[in-house]
C-alpha cells in the first residue's frame, strides 16, 4: 500500500512530477487553479537538461506531434545592432504553453493520476503529503518591479530560430513555435515611482521605432488571444533548504527568465523529487528526510547556476554594455557557450 501525494499547481512542475509518480504507481492528486489548454506568459524555448527528462518520461513523441519544433541558431540584438546568426550550443525545444501544458496534463490523466483543475487552494495547507509546484512567488512592488508580456504572431521574419533583442526597459525573444507561429515574450522592469512609458503594454512588445525588433514586427499579425501578461515577479534566488515545504519549479525559486532554463529548472526538480517521494510513499523515510532530501539535490543542482544567471542578467540589461555585447556574441562563439555552459 502505498501513500498518497497531492500536489498544488499543475503547472510544469507539477505535472512532471504527477507523471514520474504515476509511473511508479504512486497515488497522486493535482490541484490546478487554471483549466487547460491555456496561455502562460513564457519565451515556450525548453533549453537544458530537463529536455532529457521529457525523453526519460516518455513524452518526446507527444510533444513531436503537438508541434514542438527544433531551434538551432540565435541571434542577439540591442536597440542599434543585431549579430548574425550563431548555432546554439545545445539546440532547444520549442512550443506553445497552451499545447505543452496541455499535452502533460493528458499524459498524467492517462496513467490514472487525478487533475482538478479549476480551482484554487490556500497554499497555507500543504504540509505531510503535499508538494508546492504553484509557480512564482510573488514579490514585494519597493524599487525595481519586474513584468512580463507574451503574445503569439504570424509574418515575423527571423533570421535565426530565436531572436533576443534588449533595450534600455528589458528584452524581447522572438522564438519559432508550431504552426509557422513566432512567440513574441518580454521581460520588462521599471521604477516603482516611474511613471513614463507606454501606457499599453503590447507598445512594449513592439519595440522602440527604428530597432531591429521594431523592424521584426513591423508587417505582423498577433493572436490577441494568445495576449498575457504576468507582475511583481521575484528574481532573487531562494536556496530550497530555507522553505519550510516541499517545492518544486518556481516555487522554490525563479532563474532569471534571460537564461531560458526555467522550464528545464522545473522539469529537472520533479524528476529530483521523485525518488525521495516514491521512498515516502513506501513507508522508508519520514516527511522530513523527504523534504530535506529534495531540497539537498535541489540546492546542489541550482545554486551555480542560479548565480551564474544572476550575474548574466546584470551583465546583459547594463544599457552601454549592450550594443557591445551583442557585437561580441555573434562574433566571438566562446561567449555565447560559456554563457549557456554556466547556466545550465
Ligand atoms: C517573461 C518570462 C519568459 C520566460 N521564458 C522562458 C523560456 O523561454 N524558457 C524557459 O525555460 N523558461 C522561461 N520562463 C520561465 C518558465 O515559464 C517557468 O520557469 C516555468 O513556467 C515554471 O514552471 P512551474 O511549474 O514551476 O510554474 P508554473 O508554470 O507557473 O505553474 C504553476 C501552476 O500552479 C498553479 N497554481 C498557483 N497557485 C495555485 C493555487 N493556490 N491553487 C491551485 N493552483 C495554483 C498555477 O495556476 C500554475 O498553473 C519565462 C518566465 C517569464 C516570466
């Protein structure tokens, strides 16, 4: 007899874990405050080791037919300069939320895990049996506040499968998903007291006129459908030894959205949490020793990373640094596999 898990958010996370469980024919229970299919704010580009993971689940052929495309080639560009195209160190994976999130949540129901999807639950409750996957933590609004926006298009002309292009608010990516469709996601941060800028956040999306991003999107059609924005995200990483649950994804902490690795980051924490849970499950180690256990692999995974990230982003939204930077990345490919050697 085994025990039964729950876990709160059927996000990525924690369906990768409700997949992995299930495979070990362990009772698990996901509560989801969404319906699916739905959009999620994100650049939809999975780079990094939890790719292997999807593989190890079983779901590459799922993914494959829902449309999931390769990227091979990047290009970087500022507000006045875009490099040419480089290969990606590793290639990624690319597509929509709306069919991945989708396609792992009938890949759960199919082995018999238990969805509920539709509403949401006081986090105050998870205690002995329960995993938190519920996605980032929002953060106080003092100084710098962080935003993101996505929407999908159609007749966006890229010259590499994934396009970064930064400017003094933040960056766009314009990354190729399924169905010829271009995801257009940002990241954006402005002074709490600041109140310039444009006021509709898709002018944000656009870029300034004149910009090679601006240029991209000039003859675009968007999906208004697809249109989401997200707020008061926290980019201050958290050791997972510090929570006092068992986390996963976001919800232990949130790499900075430059790196595109936190998908990759909530995939590959499921999978370290398998195994310490499925031993709970059977009756060989406590709660706690479950909890300490995944957080341990956890913060061994994630704590380089997370810094190299950090410094990344720094490096990356330091406005004179830009232009020069990019220059350096498309003609120095040393720069580019370091930057992904480090953060992943
Ligand atoms: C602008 C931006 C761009 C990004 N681009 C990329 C990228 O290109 N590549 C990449 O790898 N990563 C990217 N990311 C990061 C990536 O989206 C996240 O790391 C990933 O979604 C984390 O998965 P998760 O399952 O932990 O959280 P989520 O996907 O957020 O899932 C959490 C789930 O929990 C549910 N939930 C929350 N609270 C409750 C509750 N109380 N009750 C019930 N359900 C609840 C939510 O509805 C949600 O479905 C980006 C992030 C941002 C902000």
């Amino acid at each position: 007899m085994r025990q039964p898990l729950t876990i709160l958010g059927g996000g990525l996370a924690g369906l990768a874990l409700g997949i992995g469980l299930r495979q070990q024919n362990v009772p698990v229970t996901i509560h989801e405050a969404g319906q699916y299919p739905r959009h999620r704010v994100c650049g939809e580009f999975v780079s990094g080791r939890g790719q292997q993971f999807l593989e190890r689940l079983g779901l590459g052929q799922a993914l494959a037919n829902a449309g999931a495309v390769p990227a091979r080639t990047i290009v970087l560009g500022s507000t006045r300069y875009i490099s040419n195209a480089q290969p990606l160190p590793v290639p990624a994976l690319c597509l929509s939320r709306w069919q991945m999130d989708a396609r792992l949540a009938d890949e759960f129901r199919r082995l018999g895990g238990d969805l509920q999807a539709g509403r949401r639950l006081d986090p105050s409750q998870v205690g002995e049996g329960w995993v938190r996957a519920s996605g980032r933590r929002p953060a106080a609004t003092a100084g710098l506040r962080w935003f993101g926006l996505k929407i999908h298009a159609r007749k966006v002309p890229l010259t590499a499968d994934l396009e970064m292009h930064f400017s003094p608010m933040g960056y766009v990516g314009l990354c190729r998903i399924e169905n010829d469709e271009v995801n257009v996601c940002g990241l954006f941060r402005r002074e709490t007291a600041e109140a310039t800028g444009p006021t509709d956040a898709r002018q944000l999306l656009l870029g300034l006129p004149g910009s090679p991003l601006h240029q991209r999107l000039a003859r675009a059609t968007f999906d208004d459908q697809s249109f989401c924005a997200v707020a008061g995200l926290s980019l201050q990483p958290v050791r997972a030894a510090v929570r006092p649950e068992v986390c996963i994804g976001d919800a232990v902490t949130m790499i900075p959205p430059v790196t595109g690795n936190g998908m990759s980051m909530a995939f590959e924490s499921a999978e370290l949490a398998v195994a310490p849970l499925v031993a709970w499950s059977q009756g060989e180690c406590s709660w706690p020793e479950a909890r300490r256990e995944i957080a341990r692999r956890c913060d061994q995974q994630f704590a380089r990373r997370l810094f190299w990230a950090r410094q990344l982003q720094t490096v990356l939204l330091t406005v004179p640094l830009q232009s020069p930077l990019m220059a350096l990345a498309g003609q120095a490919p040393w720069f580019l596999r370091m930057a992904f050697a480090r953060t992943r």
